[in-house]
C-alpha cells in the first residue's frame, strides 16, 4: 500500500481536516501501515497497548469474555475510527482490558504509544481527538449497561433485529448473535424459534428474514 497523503488520510479521518498542517504532517512521519487478518486477534486481555492504530478499511470486533465463555461486544471499530480502550490504556500506560479480533480484513496505519502521548502533550487538537472519542464511547458503553441490566432479552434481541437488518434481512448465525448480546446460543435459538412461532421472523440457514417487528 502505497503512503497516504494528508488529504487521504484526512478523508478517511474528517476530524483532522482542521488540524494545523504540521500536526498532521508529524503524524503521517510516524505513522506505519499495517495490514489486518480476517481472525486476527489484535489484543487480548491484559496485552500491553504498545501501538494505536487508526483503521482505513475492516472491521474489529472489540468484546469481553466471560468465565463461562460466553462473550459480550462492547463495539466495534470502523472504518476512519480508533479503539478507545487502546487510547485510554496507552494514556494510562495499563494493560488491554477485552479482546479486539479482526472480524472483516482491512488497513490502518500504525502510532507508537510513545509518539501517541507525544502528540497529545503537543497539540490541543490531539486532546480534543481524544475527549471527543471517549465522550461518544462512554455514552454508547452506559446505553449497553443499561440494556444488559434493566431490558428482558427478549426486548434487546428485538431492537437488535431492528437495527442490524439490511432490507428486512440479516445474513447472521445463531451464536453471533448470542456473542453481541452477551448470551448462548440455545437462548438465542429459542428467542428466534418463538418470534417466528409468532410471524415476526422466518428463519433458514445463516438467514434471518425481519417481517414485522
């Protein structure tokens, strides 16, 4: 892959569009690319947060895993985005608190921590970078504690089937499905099973058809 330009990688991530010219050209000579495996673990708990990347293409799955191994997905990281948990350990120099693993292969260029903490110390912009992304993280994880602990599953895997369906259909399994919402996949086979009982959904192989929800 060739080296982006500052207008690319300002296309890619609009927030810097704004940037001093300096800032962004001293983050594009630190910067190293790096391509991502489809399966890839990226971290795992407890991993030293040694790089930031900032993801062109892909797409990670970040999550915890429970005793039981049962999983939960915390969020996922896009396209233009960063992993604010790489941020927070980086700037608190603590270990990886989930996992990350590349569900879709992609790109992203690669910060060291150490130049990732220089440029926050430099630039105010940098901390705004920051703040923003955790400000929005922050909101999105405490809509998810409230969902996990205060609405019957049933309820979540409704407005999960809302949600993520593309046309009225969701190419999905079972047990994915069980792994967002942080249960097993018997539940989840159940739960499906009464709402098509009821003609909310039609279910086949991988496939779930939403036809009123």
């Amino acid at each position: 892959m060739n080296p982006l330009t500052k207008k690319e990688f300002q296309q890619y991530f609009p927030f810097f569009r704004t940037c001093p010219d300096a800032m962004v050209d001293d983050m594009l000579s630190s910067m190293s690319h790096h391509h991502f495996r489809k399966g890839q673990m990226v971290f795992l708990e407890n991993d030293a947060c040694t790089v930031l990347a900032f993801l062109l293409s892909g797409d990670i799955r970040v999550y915890m895993l429970g005793e039981e191994g049962r999983e939960i997905t915390l969020y996922d990281v896009l396209q233009g985005e960063t992993c604010i948990l790489n941020v927070a350990c980086i700037l608190s120099s603590t270990p990886y608190p989930a996992r990350a693993m590349v569900i879709e292969e992609g790109d992203a260029y690669l910060i060291s921590a150490g130049d990732f903490r220089r440029f926050v110390d430099r630039y105010a912009e940098m901390r705004t970078f920051v703040y923003a992304g955790l400000g929005g993280r922050l909101i999105s994880m405490m809509r998810l504690v409230e969902e996990v602990a205060f609405r019957r599953l049933d309820e979540r895997l409704r407005h999960y089937l809302a949600e993520k369906n593309e046309d009225g259909v969701l190419n999905t399994t079972h047990q994915k499905i069980a792994n967002e919402l942080g249960t097993s996949r018997e539940i989840i086979s159940r739960l499906l099973g009464e709402l098509e009982r009821k003609g909310v959904v039609s279910l086949s192989r991988n496939r779930i058809e939403v036809l009123t929800l």
